[in-house]
C-alpha cells in the first residue's frame, strides 16, 4: 500500500485563528444580508451543507493520522483520500460564496459544487485503477483532468486570486510549445490530452506530496488553532506576551510582536494574521505614540515572521520535511536560532525606537498578574507539551501528534480547565469550521502539485536551474543574490505554502547545484520568498497593516523594510554559517549564535541611531562596521577569521561598556 511517507508535514493554516464567521469570506457575510439571503430556508439548508462537508474534511484527516483504514485491514492509497477531501472543501468554496444575482449565475455555483463532489467520489473510488497510468485508460483520465481544470481553477481564484493560476496557466502555454523556446528553456513539447490526464491522475501532480501534506497534516494544525481560540487558550497567550513586555519602552510593539509571531506561525498566513490580531494589536500601538506606518509595519513585519517560528512555520516546515526528505524535528530545530534572531531584532528595534523618541512604556495595570496567567496556562502547556513529547519522545509523525494535542485542548474545555468552557456542540463547530478553512490550503497545494508536476514532465525545472547558473556565471555571491531577487518576485503574492512549494522547485535547486546544502538552500529561498510579504511593490501583509492603520501603503512597506532588515541578511548568513541551522558540532552552533546575538545588537543601534544616548555619525558607522565584520562569511580565510574574532571582541565590549551605564544611570536616577 503505498503510504505518504508521514515524516513532518502540515501547515497550520491560516485560517484556524482567523475572524471569518460562519465559514464565510471576509465580507460574503455582508453580501449575504444584502441580497437577502442570510436566514431564508435556503441559507440554512447552505449552511448545514458548509458543516456537514467540513466536519466530514476535518474527520478524514483525524482518521487518517490515527492509521484507522490501516488498523481496520483496508487497503487505502493516500491520493484516494487526499482527492476525496480536496473535492469535499472545494465544494464547499463554491457553496460558501454568495449567489450570483442573475438567474443563470445562481445555477453556476451549485453545479460547480456537484462537480467538485463528482470528482471527490471518482478519484476515492477509481484512484487504484487510474494509478495504472493514463495509456491504459486515457479516456477516463482526459476527462478526470479536464474536470478537475475546470473545477479546482474558479474555485483557486476565488479563495487565493490569480497568482498561481497565471503560473499554471504560463507553464502549460510553455509544455504545448517548448520546442519552439529557445536556448537552455528548449524542450519536448507535451501534447494537451497528456497534459489534462497527467494532472488528473499521475501521483506526482494534481494529487502529489503537496496536497497530501495539506491533507494529513495542515488540517489538524488548522483544527489546533481552532480549538485553542475556542477555549481561550489565544487570550492566555496575549497576555504572556503583555506581562513579558512589561512596562519598559515600546512595551505595547513588544506585546504586539510576541502575540503576533505566536499566532502568526498557527495561522499560516501573514495577511490573515494582520487582519486578526493586526486590529487590537495596531490600534494599542498607536495610542503608545507610534506612528500610523510604523505600528502597521511592526504588525506586518511580526505577522510574517510568524511564517518563519517552530514549531509550525506556516506549513512550510511539513513541505519543506517532505520534500528533503528529512524528519520533521530536524526541520523545526534547524528553524529555532534564525526565527529567534528575527524576533530579537524587531524587539530591540522597537526598544531603541521607543526610548529615543520617548515613546509612551507599557501600562501595568493593564498587565495581568502571572500567577493568574499560571492558573490558565495549562491549556496553552497541557497541548504544547504533548504535541513535543509526541513529536520528540515517541517520534509521532506530526498529524498523529496534534491530533493528540487536540485532544488534550477537548479535554481540558469539556473539564472545565480552560479559561473558556466548552461543550460538544462547541467541538463540532471547531471541527466543521476548521473543515471549511481547510479549503483555501488544500486548493493552493493541489495547483501546485500541478505546477511542480509541469515543471517536472515539461523539463522546465531543469532548465531554468542552468539559466540560473549561467547568470550568476559561476559565482556563489552573484548566484545567491540573483536567486534572492527571484525568490521576492515569484513570492509575491503568493501565501506560505504556495511560495515554498514553488521556489523549492524553481530557486533551491540551482544552489544545490554550485554546492549549497540542501537544508540551507531551501531555508535561503523560503526566507527571500516570505520577504515579498513587506517588499514594495506587492506588499501584501504591509498593506493589509496600513489599511488596519489608516496609513500610507508604500510608506509601511517602508518602513516594514526597516523593521525587519535582518530577514534580509540572515539568508546570507546561515549559508556560509551553517552553526545557524544547528548543522555542525555544538561548538559551530554556539559561536554562529554567539556571533548573530552580537552583531544584532550592533547593526540595530546604527540603524536606529541610538544606544543609551542618541549616537553620532560616526558611533552609528562604527557600530554598523563592527556588526557586519561580526557575520560577513570568512569562508575558512584566516584573516578574515581573526576581524571576526576581533569585531566580537570589540562588538561584546561595547555592549558591555552600554549595559553597565544603563544601569549604573538607573542607579543613580533611583537615589535621586
């Protein structure tokens, strides 16, 4: 039986802490009341329909980390039911959004939702005879893939716009007429009918690694997040991050970048994030003193980091495990040192920020004691501790371990343990809603599963790996830069699983290829792919923050671009460093650490221009100087090895020297 190698997946998509009520869209809801149809017997019939199919989307991902077809001796392939809950949420895309006003138009979405139902049912119950291959039934696979085109695309439009599909569509323009393309991109030509039932049936496409990951793995994550708003357990987490924050300067930025970078890596994506915690988060900033575009790029910076934090990372730590084949808990501990040095910067920014410009410090009447946020915390712990013991002691794949995470978080809501009771009616709803939001991941994986496929079976993967190389002329630098110039532009758009899935096709391979590792390619690509998150033109997350301001678009991607500089630098770094990533002996890992942790500290202050006083011209090209010789790659020569050492020496006096007269003035201030 041919099994999903269940090594780390998942992503924690988004929308298991969103704000969507009802399984609907951001204002389809409203939509709905306009034209009349919210409380008609035929929006309660949609309604049941919407629950019933995301209870039944939630159920099979459950049952199927829990190894129940394979306990009770069924012989089940994974593309089966990864193709049945893929056909089941993209039904229930096309019943959640609102009616046409046409006639003619009500009957379109129906049908399309019968559709997607059709193909869920044929691919669960002909998958095994289809595996076979397209020769030896082309008739039924053509029509599979012409119905899956016609179906999953206008439903792809409607929950992640037209990025992806114009990628697609691209691709097989390029498959029908490769010969015709010239130099490296020249290739065999893929006649139409081989494209459609390629897509429609082969397991490395339509129904590949990628939409498996969504199905096995991402869902139960998106359920997770479900259950620990339900239960109170998101609340919890805001307010450790308040009483962590304090009362010193900037505190309501730094609870705003705990909170965020906490539930952002649950969500699985930035702008969901924003526009969920963006709208308590960046109002509190702004009656801190921050400005408009300032307190939207903390936000926006915060909420993509979260992309990048173990132990979920948006689902990109799930894909990522899958495609290198490694486990997932190497995946997450290779994760831990640069997602912390992003946070430390931000929060040391957002410090010298608050102090210089006498920014108003955190209110601690508003900070809720600990002990009150210790008698809460087991339903932030309870579950924590059994996703990490399941994941680490037992060696869980990661579905069968949030699984029993989830089930923790039920038992402390019906016992009563939770700050917020539950019952089973509360349960279902989590779980049918967590169904219903499962299918905006579950659609973008399946497209780009075909995208991976083309790429694949049209030769277009290979040959763009040479153009590549032949542009960065053999240069590891120029390569790399090139690659993270690529990286922005094909990310935008694009959410976290969408970006991963296609720069570790496109972008990591050429890496590979001039000598990179593969763990660090792929964490090179993902870093520069999320980037285009707070990167003009298409800043999606900053442009969601200034909307939640009331500021300037272009100028809080701006300054999101200031806020979060070191994602930009620390790709480089952990390339020619791989201590970073935990790659090496501990030795490496602690000197790479000990390094970063210096030279942030550095690198920020020039940057902001203030260390315990405002720093001169000179001070802040000094400092800058010190922390860039801190992390600039020796690459084994030895005397850019010694100005390393030297810098950290300087770099940790200076540090030192800073610390001692901040506290020998808040000394002195205090006998005063």
């Amino acid at each position: 039986m041919a099994r999903i190698r269940r090594q780390p997946h998942r992503q924690a998509a988004g929308s298991g802490v969103s704000s969507r009520r009802a399984g609907l869209f951001p204002g389809q809801r409203a939509a709905l009341r306009r034209r009349g149809v919210s409380g008609t017997r035929a929006g309660a019939l949609r309604e049941a329909a919407l629950a019933a199919l995301g209870l039944a989307v939630a159920a099979l991902a459950i049952l199927w980390a829990l190894d129940l077809p394979q306990e009770l001796g069924f012989l089940v392939y994974p593309e089966q039911v990864a193709g049945l809950m893929l056909g089941l949420g993209t039904a229930a895309v096309f019943l959640r959004a609102p009616p046409r006003p046409s006639a003619a138009g009500r009957v379109i979405d129906p049908l399309l939702a019968l559709g997607a139902l059709w193909i869920a049912g044929h691919v669960f119950l002909r998958f095994p005879v289809l595996s076979e291959g397209a020769f030896f039934h082309p008739g039924e696979s053509l029509a599979l893939g012409a119905l899956m085109a016609v179906v999953i695309l206008p439903a792809l439009l409607r929950v992640a716009g037209p990025s992806l599909a114009l990628i697609l569509g691209g691709l097989v323009i390029y498959a029908l007429i490769s010969d015709h393309v010239p130099g490296r991109l020249q290739g065999r030509p893929v006649p139409w009918d081989e494209i459609l039932a390629f897509l429609g049936t082969d397991s490395t496409a339509t129904l590949g690694a990628p939409l498996q990951v969504a199905a096995f793995v991402v869902v139960l994550f998106i359920l997770f997040g479900r259950l620990l708003v339900g239960t109170g357990g998101a609340e919890v987490l805001t307010d450790a991050a308040r009483r962590i924050a304090g009362t010193s300067p900037g505190a309501t930025a730094k609870m705003a970048v705990i909170a965020s970078g906490f539930m952002g890596s649950i969500s699985g994506s930035a702008v969901s994030n924003v526009m969920t915690t963006g709208v308590v988060t960046i109002p509190a900033m702004r009656r801190a003193g921050f400005s408009a575009e300032r307190a939207g790029a903390i936000e926006a910076v915060a909420s993509t980091g979260g992309q990048l934090l173990p132990p979920v990372m948006g689902a990109a730590a799930f894909l990522m495990a899958e495609f290198l084949r490694l486990p997932y808990q190497e995946i997450i501990l290779a994760a831990l040192i640069p997602a912390l040095l992003f946070y430390y910067a931000i929060y040391l920014q957002i410090g010298l920020l608050a102090a210089r410009d006498r920014l108003g410090a955190g209110d601690a009447g508003a900070a809720v004691a600990w002990a009150a946020i210790g008698r809460r915390s087991a339903i932030v712990l309870g579950p924590m501790a059994m996703l990490l013991v399941g994941l680490f002691a037992f060696n869980m794949p990661a579905g069968k371990a949030v699984v029993w995470a989830s089930a923790v978080l039920v038992a402390l809501g019906l016992g009563g343990l939770a700050p917020r009771r539950i019952g089973g009616r509360e349960v279902l709803r989590a779980i049918a809603a967590a169904g219903r939001d499962s299918a905006q991941i579950l659609l973008v994986c399946a497209v780009a599963g075909m995208i991976i496929g083309l790429m694949s079976t049209s030769g277009f993967s290979f040959g763009l790996s040479f153009v590549l190389l032949d542009l960065g002329r053999g240069s590891l630098t120029g390569l790399l830069l090139l690659t993270a110039a690529v990286s922005i532009l094909l990310g935008m758009g694009l959410p976290t699983t969408g970006v991963y899935l296609l720069l570790a096709t496109l972008a990591a391979p050429p890496l590979v290829r001039l000598g990179i590792g593969e763990l660090e390619a792929h964490f090179f690509v993902l870093y520069f792919g999320l980037m285009s998150m707070i990167t003009p033109p298409v800043a999606l997350a900053a442009f969601a923050a200034a909307s939640v301001a009331g500021a300037s678009p272009m100028a809080t991607a701006m300054q999101s671009l200031r806020f979060g500089w070191i994602a930009f630098i620390l790709p480089f770094v952990f390339v020619h460093q791989p201590g970073l990533l935990m790659r090496g002996s501990a030795a490496e890992v602690a000197l790479a650490a000990v390094v970063a942790l210096v030279a942030v500290p550095l690198v920020t202050a020039a940057i902001v221009g203030f260390g315990r006083r405002r720093l001169s011209w000179a001070e802040r090209a000094g400092a800058l100087a010190l922390g860039v010789v801190c992390i600039l790659p020796h690459g084994g020569v030895a005397w850019l090895r010694a100005a390393e050492m030297v810098a950290l020496a300087l770099g940790l006096g200076a540090i030192g020297w800073h610390l001692l007269a901040a506290r020998r003035g808040a000394a002195g201030s205090g006998r005063g």
